[in-house]
C-alpha cells in the first residue's frame, strides 16, 4: 500500500474526525471508503451520460433494431 499526504480545510478536517469516532474507525479507512463511493458514482454518472447519447443516436439504434431481428429469426429456427 502506497503513502498519500494531502491537506483539507479546518472544518472538513473536524468533520473527518467526529465521523471517524462516532464510527470507532481510522480516518484513512473514513477517506478510503468515502473515496471508493464517489468514484463509483462518477462511473455510473459516466456510464449512464454514454447510454444517454448513444438512445440518440438514430443510426446505432436502427443498426441495434436490425440486430435483434436477426437474433429472432434465428431463435425461431
């Protein structure tokens, strides 16, 4: 495991602390799990923007359509 040293203002540093007791955990471990969340929820919120432009894209679902078609016909066979 690598060593990161970072600075955060007073007032997140206070709240870093009291969460930290009230959960009788390591603030690395608070810092750690909240860091693993956000980054989850860009991915989803990237994820989610991807499939968002790609619905409009008239060519790929035309494209998606024709596919599934096929797929049909063949489970029919």
């Amino acid at each position: 495991m690598s060593t990161f040293t970072s600075t955060l203002p007073d007032d997140l540093l206070k709240l870093l602390n009291e969460q930290a007791s009230k959960l009788s955990i390591p603030k690395n471990k608070l810092i750690e799990k909240a860091l693993r969340i956000y980054l989850d929820q860009l991915n989803r919120a990237e994820y989610i923007r991807s499939y968002k432009e790609l619905a409009a894209d008239t060519d790929l679902l035309s494209i998606a359509e024709e596919g599934m078609e096929d797929y049909l016909q063949q489970i029919e066979k």
